[in-house]
C-alpha cells in the first residue's frame, strides 16, 4: 500500500526540483541580478581635508630604497582650476599623493603664475638643485600622470608618454627616518599640518606604486586594470575597489591598505573620501577616455621645438587636439625649497 505513495512523493519532489532548476537558471540569466559586473570606484577628494593615510613608506618598499628608485603611477580628475600655492614650493600646493613629512610628490596649483601638475622631489645633496617638473593639465578631465625617480634622475610622464624636457636630476629623496624611528608615510589626497592644509580636490584611481623605475613601455600600459600574476615590483596597487567604508584596500594582495582621515583624525562612518563612480574604465573591454590625448608641447630653450605625443588604445577617436605652448623658467630647474617643505 505505501508504494504507491512513494511514487507520488518521489515524482512531486523531482517535478519540484525540476521548476526550481528552471527558475534558477532563469535568475542566473537576468542581467538585473546581482551578478551584474561590478561598478568600477574612484575616490572624490573634497579639497577640504579628506585624505587618505597609507602605510609606513619603509614598510609598503621593504626598507629605504624608495628614496633612490620608485615609479607611482595614477589617474587623477582635478576639480576646477587649481589655486595659489601657500608658498613658492611645491610642498605647499594641493597634494595629490607623496611623503610625509615631505620629500617627494605630485601636487598641483598656481605656482610663478602658472596652474600646473608639479611632479618634485627633493634629495639630500644641497649642492643638486631640486628638482621640479610642470606638467599642463586641463580641470575637471582625466589626465593620468607617473613620476620616476631612479638613476638619480625625476622623470615625469603625461598619459604615458614622455616629453623631452620633463627630466631633471636628482638624487636619494630627503628622509627623516632614522634606524631606530620610522615615520615617513605615503599619503594621497591632502598634506595636513596645524594651519598648513594642502587639500587636492578632485578624483584618484588607478594607483600604482613600484620600487623600481619603470621603462617607457612599462609606463605606458594605462588604459587597464593590472592583473595578475603582478610583476614582484609592484609594492602597493590602489584600483579603488572597496566601494564602501573607510579603509582602500591594497589590490596587489600585499596587506598595504589606506585608512580614510578628515584632516589628521581618523574618519569615522561615512566620512573621509567618498567612492564615486570612476567614469575611468567601463565595465566592457573598452575604457572611457578622458578627451585630450594628443599633445604637441613647445619649448621655447630647446633646439628640438615640438614633441609629440600620441597613444591612443585601439578603437578611440580622438576629440580635437589641444596645443598648449609652454614655456620653460630657466630659474625652475634651480629652485630652491624653503627649509619648512622638510616638516
Ligand atoms: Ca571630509
Ligand atoms: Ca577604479
């Protein structure tokens, strides 16, 4: 007499799974579901203290070799024009990500009149000019930039390329680490000290740190994402991916994450830099590019007079090139920095 029964219930359970089978792959296909691909994030910097504090630079290389060789590497959109920096130096200009206490970095705002992407660094011989390169930029467009400082030499990179003109030398970066105290940390997004703020406005993606100087082929391998293997170099990879809370993670899976700060405290829910959508890369196998890509840069002290510098990812229509001339201050290459950037 149970037989039967089994049957029925067998039959109802395999009817069941059958509907329920059925219903999931219908899920799996909907493009609406949660297996969507992911949003790709940048950080908003507000230009008023958001920053974010990363590692001990001593920790993030592995000992002081950062001081003679390292490439970083990143996408940024400035926000509006830049503005007057709090002092003839660019360790008072909005930073953008560099050392503190302050020896290296990329900043940007109005210096000798001129708004501009300073790419410096400041080394130990007191002998050596410091070194400090301008770069054009256009607000409110993405524009990637990378410094190389290796073989005593700063090199400064727009869009992957390098123009003649953009080198300076310059040795070990200053460091006021000691054997027994490390306190020299990255920081990307604002310099913050009692009166002193230096807030960058504007977003970061794509941030790469290597401990090594890139090649210009190296360089130039920016319209995507990392992926790994990675190259051992690579000592800290910011792609912005979180997407929410307080702390960036590291992306090159060396435990080298950030921790939002407002000002010097410690930002508490909701506070700090804020995850935007990027805009940078979509979701498809092709990045949306900022509009300027082609470049033909004048020197006015160089027997070379043009440079020009095209890469375009395949499938990109350039938008109508900009011609910006720029003019090279012979007193640039030898400008002195004010004793208090060494705080
Ligand atoms: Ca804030
Ligand atoms: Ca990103």
């Amino acid at each position: 007499m149970n037989t039967p029964s089994f049957k029925i219930t067998d039959r109802f359970i395999f009817s069941f799974l059958l509907l329920f089978g059925v219903l999931l792959m219908g899920l799996l296909q909907d493009p609406s579901n949660s297996f969507a691909e992911p949003v790709n994030y940048a950080l908003r910097f507000d230009g008023v203290d958001d920053n974010v504090q990363l590692p001990l630079i001593w920790n993030i290389f592995g000992g002081d070799s950062w001081r003679n060789a390292k490439t970083i590497s990143l996408w940024i959109k400035p926000e509006g024009p830049g503005e007057p920096c709090g002092q003839p130096n660019p360790g008072h200009c909005q930073l953008i990500i560099g050392v503190i206490p302050r020896s290296w970095g990329i900043s940007r705002g109005i210096l000798n009149n001129q708004d501009r992407i300073w790419i410096w660094n400041i080394d130990d011989d007191s002998q050596t000019p410091d070194a400090l390169i301008p770069l054009i930029y256009t607000p409110d467009e993405w524009i990637h930039i990378t410094l190389v400082h290796a073989n005593n030499q700063l090199k400064a990179y727009r869009y992957g390329s390098f123009l003649t003109g953009d080198t300076r030398e310059s040795y070990s970066s200053f460091s006021v680490d000691t054997d027994e105290k490390k306190s020299t940390y990255l920081v990307m997004g604002g310099f913050f000290k009692d009166q002193e703020q230096y807030a960058f406005k504007g977003q970061i993606d794509e941030v790469r740190i290597y401990d090594i100087g890139l090649d210009p082929t190296a360089v130039s391998f920016i319209y995507q994402e990392l992926t790994p293997p990675y190259s051992p170099n690579l000592k800290a990879y910011y792609r912005m991916s979180d997407g929410s809370g307080t702390l960036l993670t590291d992306d090159s899976g060396q435990d080298r994450g950030g921790v939002f700060r407002d000002g010097l405290q410690t930002a508490g829910p909701g506070g700090g830099p804020k995850w935007v959508e990027s805009g940078l890369f979509g979701s498809g196998p092709m990045p949306t590019l900022p509009a300027t890509f082609t470049v033909t840069a004048t020197f006015t002290n160089t027997p070379s007079p043009t440079a020009t510098a095209t890469r375009l990812p395949p499938g990109f229509t350039p938008q109508p090139s900009i011609t910006p001339t720029r003019t090279l201050d012979p007193n640039m290459n030898n400008f002195l920095f004010l004793p208090m950037v060494r705080k």
